[in-house]
C-alpha cells in the first residue's frame, strides 16, 4: 500500500469520526451551543481542555523552534506551560464563579459598561484571529504533505472540516470532538518518539533519553548534538542565552497572555461547579504534560537527525549529493518547505550557520552560503521519514498534526462567533433577538470567521508558533489585565478598565506592526525586525515585538490604576459583586445568569 493511501486512511478517518461525534452532539440551545449546556464531566473537560490549548504551535512548530534555536527557545515551553497553571490558580474558578458564557460577558458585567464590553469583544476577535491564523498555517503545512495537496488546498480543505462539525455541534459538539482528538494526537506524537528515541539512545522514554548516551557515538545526546551544531557555525544547542531581559518578557508574555485566552477560558463556564473547573484545570495540566514533557526530546533528535542525514560522516566531512537525497526530502520539496540552492555549484547540500563569523571556515570548505532551507514547522512532522519509521507512524502523525491544528482553531472559532452573537448583537446591538435568531446568528458568524481565518492562513505574517506568539501578545496586553483587575481589585472602575485595555492593546499592536515591518508610515523607510532597531536595541537588551506584550500588559495595569484613582469608584454593588466572586458564599454551586 502507497504512503498516500495510508495517510488517506489515518486522515479520512479521523475527520469521519470527527463529523460522526457532531452530529451526534448537535447543539440545539444558545447554552448547548455556547457552553456545552453547563454539564461537562470534569475529566472530559480536562481532555478537551488540552486539546483546545495544545494547538498546531504545540504539535508542530514548538518542537521545530526547540530544535532551530535550542535552549534559547525553551521560552515557548516555559511560557505556555507556565501560563496554563497561572489560569489554572488566578482565573478559572473565579470566572466559573461568576456564571456567565464568554469573556466579554465577565468584563461588561463586572465592569458595569456596554463600552467596556464592546472593548473586550473587539481585544478577543484580534487575539483570537490573529491565533487562528497559525492553526490554519499549520493544517495547511500538514495537508500539503500527507495528502500532497497545494498549502492553499489544504487550508480549504482544513476550513470546511471544521465548518461541519463545528458550526453544526457548537461547544457541545467540539467538546466530544476535542477529546477525540487530543487521543490522536497524544498517541501521533508519542509513538514516532519513542521509536527515536529507541533508535538514537536505547531508552524508550524519549524525556528520559533527552539525557541518556547516544548510541552511536557514546556520548551524552546533548553533547553530541552541541558538537555536531558547533562545526557547522551554530551556537551550542544548550547555550545560555546572551538578552536575558528578552527572554524574561518573551515567556512573561506566554504566560500571561495563555492566561488570557478566551477560548481556553470558555471552556471552564461547561462544567456544572466551581470545584469542577478546578478539577477540569488539575486534569487539563496532567493531558498537556504528556506532550510537554515529549517536546524538548522530539526537538533534540529531530535536529540531531536532519544533521546526521545531510553529514552522514559527519559535519567537517562532505555533505550527501543533491541527486542522492532521501525520499523524505524529495517528498517535502514538493511542498515549497525545503528549498535547496548550490551556491557553489558542487551538487552537495551544504547547510551551516551563514553569518561573518564563520564565514572564514566556511571559505576553507569550498561553501558560499548556506543551500538549504528548512521550514520549522515541518520537521515533527517529517521526524519519523527522517528516522525511516514505517509508513503506519507516517499517516498517525499526519492526523495527530491535523488534530491538533484543528482543535484549536474550532475552539478559536466558537470564542470568536459567541463573541459577536451573544456579546455584540445580543448584548448591545438586539438585546431582543430571540434564542433561535441568537443561535442562527453564531452559526452565520462562526461561518464568516472561518472564511476570514482561512484567507489570511494563505497570507501569513509567519510561521505558526510566531503568529500565535503574536496572539499571545495581544492576549496578554489587553485581556489577561482586565480580568485579574475584574477579580482581584474593587477599586478599578469602568473608565480605568476601558482605558487600561485601549492603551495595552494599541501600544501593543502598534510596536508589532512598526517592528515586524507590516506599518508602513508615508515617506520613511520601515523598520527592519533587528535587535538594534529595538526598544533599547542599543543597549543589548531589545525587546522584541513578540515580547512586548508583557510590557503592554505593564501599560495596561498602570493606566487602569491610574484613571480608576482619578475618577469615581465603582457602585457598591460591583464592590459586592468581586467580593462574592472572590469568596462566594454557598458551597461551590455557581450560579447561571
């Protein structure tokens, strides 16, 4: 049976099922479409959960970025990791206190402004967009390959899954679904692992064989791997990073803005108490680590695998001959994902670290430049070919990738459709609109989004993990500070709330678009994306754009402080409202509005 076959079967499968279980879970309320109808078993909501957060950059491009830039990238690890136990503690029971359906719903009530809702809905469509654009760059990556179809056929494809089960089953619907999915994507990423990790250590626990003797050489793996990335110009694998302040930002901005997405956050208002979010939280941490815990191994023998391929006697010796590349790579080509240039004309593959540095020592081998290049966002996904792992591995990986590409985007999709129906339309635009006209209105909704979704996954500003660190951003500048100042403060009123948001958000999006070269301002030349043209890229500690979140969340707290103690406090009754939500009185039965 050929490859394509059998991807055809492990795909085809999969979404069949995924179709099956919405049409069996088929929302029929505004409360089964919005929130599952309130009844989710705390354990299948932890399962959910982390299918919902463990999108396309956690399956796909986490494990490529680990393996491009080592150490220095463990930030996505630690960040996103972080930030889920942060909305975990700080976040979910209170809001699941509260009782209502979305985000906006919290902050228009607690905050006691349509303005301010009408704010929170237009912070959650740009995070929640922009995050979405990765989840439909990743499925596309994914489909070009294993169904070898064109990137753009992919993503149609991909948007008209999902439009079946998720625009008909609603939260229910996707609910079951994620489950089913986070099941293929665990078993999709942990097998190929083990199988490498087997190869390359003899351990078959790949967190373990991360730090166990490479069998071949006899070294420890990381250093074998430090070595075969020095000879070839790059920084050790395991090298500290020099801008620690960057770093530092970087997965402060992870944290906080994973805290703050609301599509994650939702998914705690399906369960029928508070004590079951805290339970649904503990369980979805549990499901992630299994993964999390995979990733930094995937990442180490993935690369320590592409080099061994391209120098099969090593990284000082002779690199294979194009024409004699493995299947795997001839395969990706097809793709657009790996290009190959012999700048120097001697039919090898010369890969190496093409910076001044090392361009002296590249002189003396004969190399003018590096030749291939190596999409990130492929090389989990092409690990088990690049490892000669049987086809069945192939075609389990191509699925759990569009798994997990797909999860999220559904869960994104939903947070964007109740967004506009429930918080825009029904919430102040027809506060009068009937639940059947709701209901229609979040399908036609959800609908659009996806279309919009999959006409900007065909023109992405970049790679799935950097886009979703920009939705991070975003997330963490404008949302995450309104609801902990909603939780924690009595004192910050709507004017502070509302002027918190706008400043975090546009001094944001602003320093993303100028610095990612997307602004472009009338008769000036547009900034490069460089550490020296940086806030304080002078001074060796720029902040980078996919950084500055943390600093627009710093902005958006002092501001809120700020204009709150300049202006009225807010009603007593709101004062009474934080006070319930942060103690409530009755045990742990939340209350429905």
């Amino acid at each position: 049976m050929s490859q394509f076959a059998i991807n055809l079967i492990f795909v085809g499968g999969s979404f069949a099922l995924y179709i099956a279980i919405a049409i069996w879970a088929r929302a029929g309320s505004t409360k089964e479409f919005y929130v599952a109808g309130g009844g989710v078993n705390p354990v299948v909501n932890g399962m959910a959960t982390a299918a919902d957060w463990m999108s396309a950059a956690s399956f796909i491009s986490m494990a490529g970025l680990i393996a491009a830039g080592g150490y220095a990238n463990s930030t996505f690890l630690m960040g996103w990791t972080g930030g889920y136990v942060l909305l975990a503690m700080l976040l979910a029971p209170y809001l699941r206190k509260f009782g209502k359906f979305t985000v906006p719903d919290f902050i228009g009530d607690r905050f006691y402004s349509t303005g301010a809702r009408l704010v929170a809905v237009a912070c959650l469509i740009i995070a929640s967009v922009t995050y979405v654009i990765g989840q439909m760059t990743g499925a596309g990556v994914a489909f070009s390959r294993f169904l070898e179809v064109s990137s753009d056929m992919g993503l149609i494809i991909a948007a008209v899954i999902v439009f079946l089960y998720a625009v008909m089953g609603g939260m229910k619907g996707i609910t079951y679904t994620q489950v089913a999915q986070y099941v293929v994507l665990i078993i999709a990423y942990t097998i190929p692992a083990v199988f490498i990790s087997l190869q390359l250590t003899g351990n078959f626990l790949p967190p373990l064989g991360l730090f166990a003797e490479h069998t071949e050489s006899g070294m420890p793996l990381l250093a074998k791997l430090d070595e075969v990335v020095r000879e070839l110009g790059f920084r050790d694998y395991t090298a500290d990073v020099d801008n620690k302040l960057n770093m530092v930002l970087f997965t402060l901005s992870l944290m906080i803005g994973t805290a703050g997405l609301p599509h994650v956050i939702i998914r705690f208002f399906t369960v029928p108490k508070v004590a079951d979010a805290r339970w649904s939280a503990g369980w979805a941490l549990v499901f992630i680590a299994l993964l999390y815990l995979t990733a930094p191994a995937v990442a180490s023998m993935a690369r320590l695998n592409l080099m061994n391929t391209i120098y099969p006697a090593g990284p000082t010796a002779d690199a294979i001959q194009y024409a004699e590349r493995p299947d795997w790579m001839k395969t990706w080509e097809t793709t657009g994902l790996i290009k190959f240039d012999d700048k120097n004309g001697d039919g090898r593959i010369q890969v190496y670290n093409d910076t001044p540095a090392f361009a002296a020592t590249a002189a003396e081998r004969g190399w003018n430049g590096n030749e291939l290049t190596v999409n990130n966002d492929i090389l989990v996904l092409a690990n088990p070919e690049i490892a000669n792992l049987p086809g069945w591995v192939i075609g389990l990986i191509a699925a759990g990738g569009l798994a997990a590409a797909l999860s999220t985007a559904a869960g994104l999709l939903l947070a964007i459709s109740s967004a506009i129906s429930h918080d825009l339309i029904k919430g102040s635009l027809k506060p009068d609109i009937s639940e059947k006209g709701e209901l229609m209105a979040a399908r036609i909704s959800m609908g659009v989004a996806i279309v919009v979704a999959t006409w900007l996954g065909m023109n992405p500003p970049g790679f799935a993990a950097q886009t979703v660190a920009l939705a991070f951003g975003i997330a963490a500048a404008s949302i995450f500070p309104a609801l902990m100042m909603g939780i924690f403060s009595k004192r910050v009123n709507n004017v502070g709330a509302i002027a918190g948001m706008l400043a975090g958000l546009i001094s944001t999006c602003v320093y993303i678009f100028l610095y990612l070269g997307w602004f472009f301002i009338p008769g000036t030349a547009t900034f490069a994306n460089t550490p020296d043209n940086w806030l304080f890229g002078g001074t060796g500690y720029g902040i980078s754009p996919l950084s500055f979140g943390a600093v627009g969340a710093m902005i958006n707290f002092a501001v809120a402080f700020t204009v709150s103690a300049l202006t009225a406090p807010p009603p007593a009754r709101i004062q009474e409202l934080v006070e319930s939500v942060r103690f409530p009185r009755g045990a742990g039965q939340a209350v429905d509005h």
